[in-house]
C-alpha cells in the first residue's frame, strides 16, 4: 500500500502506531485534514471503522474510499461541498454539474450533484443512488459517460 501511497500521491505515508503519531501531533499543534486506514482485509478494516463510530466523535466522519481504505475526516468535510463551490465560482446551478463516484466517500457528491453517475466497479450502495451507471474504470468507465452525457455520445470508447 505503501508504494501505492507514493506513486499517487508523491509522498510516503506514515505507518506505525496510532497513539504515539496523536501524541506527536498533539506535541507539534499539527492538525491532519485526513487519516487514512488501509488493510488488506475488508472485514478488519470494518471492525476498525465501527471501532471508530462507536467512539461517538462527533467531529469526526469515517467513510471509506475503497475495499482498503478507510478515511477519517472532520465531519463537515464532504465533496457535496465542493460541487456547490465549483457550481458559485462557475455561476450555474449545481444541476449543471455531473458527478462520478464508486464508494462511500462520493456519495454526497452524487446526491449534490445535477447528473450522478456510478462506475461499474462502484459499490451496490453508490450504484441505486446514482442516475446512471458506466462501466468499471477498468472498461473506460469516465470516458463513456464523458461521451454519452457531454457529446451525446458522438465517439466510439
């Protein structure tokens, strides 16, 4: 997961124990805008994100972004915040705005947007909210959606 961490996003991410790395934040009045759990079990990683909702931190949001990934974040953060921002900075209405989203962590952004779409890969969940469901990332999932929503799908994907 590691190796992963740093192709994406360029940096090496932090493993270790929790406990210590809050006690050093808390040392160095650092305030992480996001924590990310990964495992390679589902299962487990469930028992850590109910570990964390039952704690009953109302700051916080646990959702998670893949099989593997769980993201705890403050609880006002939602990508539905960044829908209505992009829809005031570009002066239309959010109905103008098509969304796509596969996990937990879009799911906000999809209720908010004007078109929600699910990839094909996306959760069962992701999928019954969303108004259209593309084929997974893998089969060009964004490019066929870009292509029927946007272009009326005037290319071959």
């Amino acid at each position: 997961f590691n190796e992963l961490q740093i192709q994406v996003v360029g940096f090496e991410g932090i493993i270790g124990d929790l406990n210590k790395q809050i006690d050093k934040w808390e040392k160095e009045n650092y305030q992480p805008y996001k924590i990310l759990a990964k495992h390679k079990d589902p299962k487990q990683l469930e028992k850590t994100k109910q570990a964390i909702l039952d704690l009953n931190i109302k700051e916080l949001k646990v959702v998670q972004s893949a099989s593997f990934i769980l993201e705890i974040i403050p609880a006002t953060s939602s990508k539905a915040n960044t829908i209505n921002l992009l829809a005031s900075y570009l002066n239309i209405g959010v109905d103008q705005i098509m969304a796509l989203g596969d996990y937990e962590n879009d799911k906000e952004m999809l209720q908010a947007a004007g078109v929600s779409i699910a990839m094909g890969n996306g959760t069962d969940e992701i999928k019954s909210i969303a108004d259209y469901v593309t084929s997974t990332s893998d089969d060009n999932g964004l490019a066929k959606a870009v292509n029927k929503f946007v272009f009326d799908n005037k290319y071959d994907v």
